[in-house]
C-alpha cells in the first residue's frame, strides 16, 4: 500500500469538494453559511476505519477496494450512494 500516494490523492480530492470552503444552506427564514461535515479515514498498521465504520483490515476485500479507488483518484465507490458529489 503507497501510503504517500493514498494521502495525496486524499488532499486531492478534498480540495475538489472544497474543504475549507463554506456552503449555502437554504432555511425557512433565509439561509446560512454551513461548514461541510467531514468523513474520517483512519489508516492503521493492519486496517481501515471509513467514518464511525468498523475497522477492516487491509486484507479485506472491501478495504482493498476503498484504497484502489483513493489509490486511483477516485472517492471510494463505497460512499457513492450517500455522497453522490464527494465528501
């Protein structure tokens, strides 16, 4: 696992979410600026914690498949379909 590539694409593709950036959100009476929840990755000596997650270790299939996707420039397939736009 190329820990360094894993943590560059990570500052990567949070900077294409805008981390840091504020966002808009509509209220009944107006709107707000809105700091976006980040998603800890918790990268161990033998495993992976995606956000409140279980821990997997790298041997898992789904922790391999997580860090191919961040290893490939991708958000993780796995956060998809709760985080259609990235997280």
């Amino acid at each position: 696992i190329d820990f360094d590539l894993i943590l560059e694409n990570i500052k990567d593709l949070n900077s294409l979410v805008g981390e840091g950036i504020s966002q808009i959100e509509h209220t009944p009476r107006g709107a707000r600026l809105r700091w976006p929840e980040p998603l800890p990755l918790t990268l161990y000596q033998n495993g992976i914690v995606v956000g409140n997650g279980a821990f997997r270790p790298y041997q898992h299939p789904s922790a391999q498949q997580c860090l191919q996707d961040i290893m490939d420039g991708y958000f993780p397939s796995e956060l998809q379909p709760r985080y259609p736009d990235g997280i």
